[in-house]
C-alpha cells in the first residue's frame, strides 16, 4: 500500500463532502430487515457459518452514569448501580445459547466491552461476566488475543485497570473527547486530564499493549485554538491510536443533543479547519492514517496490517481480525455469522424478555447475497488499503471486475479527473487527496445507494 499521507483540498471537500455511510458493514444496517421469524435466521446463519474460523465477541453493556449530551449511543443513563444486575442475568443466558450453537471448539482471538459505560458494573460484576465468557468460550490464555474494554475515565480506578489486565484484557479505549473545561461543561463530561494521565500511567505500568484514545470535534464552544491545545496535550501522553470523530448534530434522533444550542456549535469553516490541523499535527507527530477518523503509530498492529494488506473494517471499526465471525451479546449488539447480519432487540426490556423467554432476542438481520459479498469485498479493499487489484479481486471472487462494475467505473471517472483516484489497468488507486473522501468514492459501489435507499448518515469530513 502507498503509505502517502491523504492531501487537503478545501475545493474538493466542498464538492464531495456529502452525507455517507461510514461501512463498518455492507449492507449497511439501515438495509436490515425486520424480523418475523428470528430462528429462520439463526438457521441460515448456522448453515453458512464455519466454523473452522477463531471467533470475535463483543458484549453491549448499556448503562451510564451520566448522560454525555453529545452521545449517540444505544444507552440506558441511571445512578442505581442494581439495574446491571438483571441485565447481566439475561446476558449469561444469551452467552450460553450462542456458545451451544456457534462456538464450540472455536478460538476467540479478539473480545470486546462496549457501551455505555462497561465500568459501570461492579468489580465483582466484571470478574464474574468474563468468567461466564470464559465458561463458555475458547478464550486465549497467552495474551495473544486481542482483548480490548472501553472506558470512561470517572468511571474507573487504578484498581479497575488492575482488574481487567488480570482477567485478561490487553487494549484499553479512553473517551477524552477534549480536554477545555468549557466544552466539557457544554457537553456534561468534566473529566480533568490529571485523571486521565493517572490511569495511562497505570495502564502503561500493567502491561496493556495498546491505548486508543477517542477525540471529537465540532462540539459546542469548540475554537481551533483550543483543539489545538487538545491536541497538543494529548500528544504529550503518546497514545498508541487517536479517533478524531465528527461530531453530528442530530437532536431529534438523539435525545440527548437537546441540550446542546445550536448557536455554540463551530461553524463548518471551523471544523474543518479543525480536521485539517488534526490531519497535519498528527503526520507531523508520526502518526500513519488509517483512513477517516483513525490514526496509529507506524508500530501498531493497525498500521502494520494496513501495510501488509490485511486491514479489515467491520462493525467494531477498523480491525486485524477479518477471519473471525462475530457474536454479539446484549441491547442493540449486532453480529456477523457466516453470510449473515443479525441485530438484538435496541429496548433493553424487549432484549431481557425474549432473551428469558427463547435465549435470543433479535430485531433484524439480513442474509447477503452474492452480489452483497462482491461489492462489501471491494469497499472493503478500498476502504482499508485505498487500491484495489483486478486480477486478484477476480481471482477471489470469480468475476470480471471491469465488467461487473462498469457502471461504478464509469461513474468514478469524474472523481479521476477532479485526482480523488487513478482508475488504471490493473486495478484502482485513492491518491492523496481522495482518501479523505473515501467514504464518497465507496458509496458508487453501494448499490442501495444506487437505488435511492433512504437513510440518515453523517457528512463525510
């Protein structure tokens, strides 16, 4: 892969920056299908399942303690500690029909927590939830596998990072979002960095082998000035990966961002003057990109997988685990079985009723088609390593890759004149300045976009 870092064109982001997917699946999940019969669907799961392949667990605890008004997240806001209690109770019956079925003998190279807030359970909670995986799963016992837990830095203690690198996690996700206490106040999180600094030093000392930390811009009272002195800040602590999301604005889909007045919003010149210094410092700093909002150093497993060709992209985001079929557990988790999409129920009553009544509860799901295969293997490509090959694309896939996509070529020929990409013989290259909008370039090969499918995405940049 060209290791160039992407180019900023202001002319180009005008033009093209529209809203989009961000595919951490194709189809992606507004093209999931209500249900009628869920077991119809676990039975077609079953059937193209193989289970030859190591697995891949994420586990959706939906409790926080304090709503972040920016939140976007499926999330259930309560002070009342007991509530995980029962949640959990559902959650080890789910484990263990999914175990019975899809993961006997199977290898579980990379496990995740998510949310929420997954620190709002208990020590005791935490250390019983992973013994429950471990009783019904293959999980890995050289810390080898990729074992990663998202965390709200009020929500944890040096003793909580203690807990999860003896029970077996390797990677942890702070959200610092910004460190200027004025946006912090806007969007309800204060969190000092000296908290912050606390549990990276405790993390660093425990041996975690990677620390990702989640930025956002465009947030209410944001300047480039002061993301600026976040950014420089966060620097100074040397993470092993940033996110820098966008932040967007959705207030009548997403409760919480009610809170936040429009009027103390960045203007679009700020945020993307924003983005642009974020894109320019972090290259400066030596961070490789990843592609859209992500960003690693040239020694992580991300980079070094980008460099190598076996990136992948699924609902987790980028990934090095693209040979594992995913379970998901809990409220809205969603999982990738064989040629199959299946999505729990997103009410955590529903969820908890069905789950004590079948051992399941999903809400929709979608069985791929070929076509579905062939154009989410080339956004794939493209979306992780900014080329795609002919001849090895058709050798996998049994197609002409120039015929079969000879309308998206031909409609990717204006975005090769504008230099977004070189369409070639051989193949595809994103340069530079198309990276950035390679979101854009992967929607002509979307063919529910083709179609006209309605959906509410974010803007591109």
């Amino acid at each position: 892969m060209n290791q160039a870092q992407p180019l900023w064109s202001p002319q180009l982001i005008q033009r093209y920056d529209l809203t989009g997917p961000r595919y951490t699946s194709y189809p992606t999940a507004v093209e999931f299908q209500a249900l009628g019969q869920g077991e119809t669907l676990l039975d077609i799961a079953a059937a193209s399942s193989d289970p030859t392949k190591p697995l891949s667990l994420y586990v959706h605890i939906p409790f926080c303690a304090h709503v972040c008004y920016y939140c976007a997240c499926n999330k259930v806001i309560t002070r009342n500690r007991a509530k995980a209690a029962p949640y959990l109770e559902r959650l080890y019956q789910e484990i263990a029909y999914y175990a019975k079925r899809f993961g006997q003998g199977r290898v579980v190279e990379q496990l995740h927590w998510g949310g929420g807030t997954p620190t709002f359970l208990s020590h005791e909670e935490i250390r019983q939830l992973m013994a429950v995986i471990k009783q019904h799963f293959q999980l890995r016992e050289d810390d080898q596998g990729d074992y990663g837990i998202e965390i709200d830095p009020r929500e944890a203690s040096v003793e909580t990072l203690q807990l999860l690198r003896e029970i077996g996690f390797n990677r942890i996700s702070l959200g610092i979002q910004d460190i200027d206490p004025q946006v912090q106040e806007a969007v309800n999180r204060v969190q000092p960095i000296e908290l912050v600094k606390e549990l990276l030093d405790e993390a660093r000392h425990l041996g975690f082998r990677s620390i990702n930390f989640d930025l956002i811009y465009g947030l209410p009272k944001q300047s480039l000035s002061g993301f600026t002195n976040t950014l420089e800040t966060i620097l100074t602590l040397s993470p092993d990966r940033l996110s820098v999301f966008n932040y967007a604005h959705l207030p009548d889909r997403f409760r919480p961002q009610r809170h936040i007045q429009a009027a103390d919003l960045p203007d679009p010149a700020t945020k993307l003057a924003i983005l642009e210094h974020c894109i320019t410092r972090l290259n400066q700093a030596g961070y490789q990109y990843i592609g859209m909002d992500h960003f690693a150093k040239p020694e992580d497993e991300l980079a070094i997988a980008q460099r190598q060709g076996k990136l992948h992209r699924n609902f987790q985001g980028y990934t090095t685990h693209g040979n594992c079929e995913l379970l998901a557990f809990g409220a809205s988790a969603i999982a990738q079985i064989g040629d199959t999409y299946l999505q729990n129920q997103h009410d955590v009553g529903a969820w908890m009723r069905e789950v004590a009544e079948q051992g399941y509860a999903l809400k929709r799901g979608l069985a791929l088609s070929q076509d579905d295969k062939i154009r989410r293997a080339a956004i794939n490509q493209l979306i992780c390593h900014f080329a795609l090959d002919y001849a090895s694309f058709n050798r996998c896939w049994g197609v002409d890759f120039e015929q079969y996509f000879s309308r998206e070529l031909a409609a990717l020929q204006s975005r090769a004149e504008d230099g977004l990409l070189l369409l070639q013989q051989g193949g595809i290259e994103i340069l530079p300045q198309g990276r950035l909008l390679i979101r854009n370039i992967c929607m002509e090969f979307d063919r529910y976009r083709q179609q006209g499918a309605a959906g509410t995405f974010s803007r591109i940049i």
